[in-house]
C-alpha cells in the first residue's frame, strides 16, 4: 500500500449507506435527521440545529415516507397551541436497526481499520 509518508496519517471512519428500491437512500444525514426531531419535537427545529433549510428537511423526511412506504413522523398542525412532529414506529426502527447495523459494521471493520492506520504510519 502507498501512503502519502508527509502527512498525519488520515483518521478512518466508517459511513454507512443503505441504498433502497427505487433510488431512496438512508445514511448518517437522514438518520441525524430524524433524531433530531425526536429530540427537537419539531421539523423546523430539527433543520435549524442541522443548519439545514426547513424545505430540505422535509424533503427528506417525504423521501424516506416513499422509500419505506410508511410514514417516519408524524405531525400536528402548528397554531397557538403549537405543532411538532414526533417519530413514528417506522422512524424510530430507521434509527434503532441503522445504528445496530453501523456499530456492527465498526465492530467487523476495526481489524481492517487497524491494518490501514499501520500502513499509512
């Protein structure tokens, strides 16, 4: 293996993507996504601490809804008693089975990883 010998060895991190049918795509942005409306309780406030636009936030949430064929949140109407969206099922089990899948993932890599960091040292 070639590594550049003048630079820090790069840190290595793991990402992981699920491609579904039909081109939808479920990764650590979505993901960050939907826990941040559980944590927030809102689309708009989710966005904004993601320094993400409302509109891309909810399109996303619309993708994942057509790629899983099910709703990932459901929302109230906002108003002077206020609105929010909150995780369905569906969206909590995206976040549960991807983050399951991602620390099996580390756990079945990190011996590759290891190798990679001593090639590049």
């Amino acid at each position: 293996m070639v590594c550049n010998e003048s630079a820090t060895p790069p840190g290595f991190r793991l990402s992981i993507r699920l491609d579904l049918a039909g081109g939808v795509r479920i990764g650590p942005g979505k993901v960050a996504l939907l826990e941040a409306i559980a944590r927030e309780g809102s689309i708009s406030a989710a966005a904004r601490s993601l320094r993400m636009s409302y509109r891309r936030a909810w399109e996303l949430v619309e993708e994942l809804k057509r790629g899983l064929d099910a709703p990932v949140i459901a929302t109230a109407a906002g108003g002077s008693g206020g609105g929010g969206a909150r995780l369905t099922a569906a969206g909590a089990a995206v976040i549960a089975e991807y983050r399951a899948l991602e620390a099996a993932a580390e756990a079945a890599a990190a011996a590759h990883v290891a190798a990679l960091r001593a090639a590049c040292t």
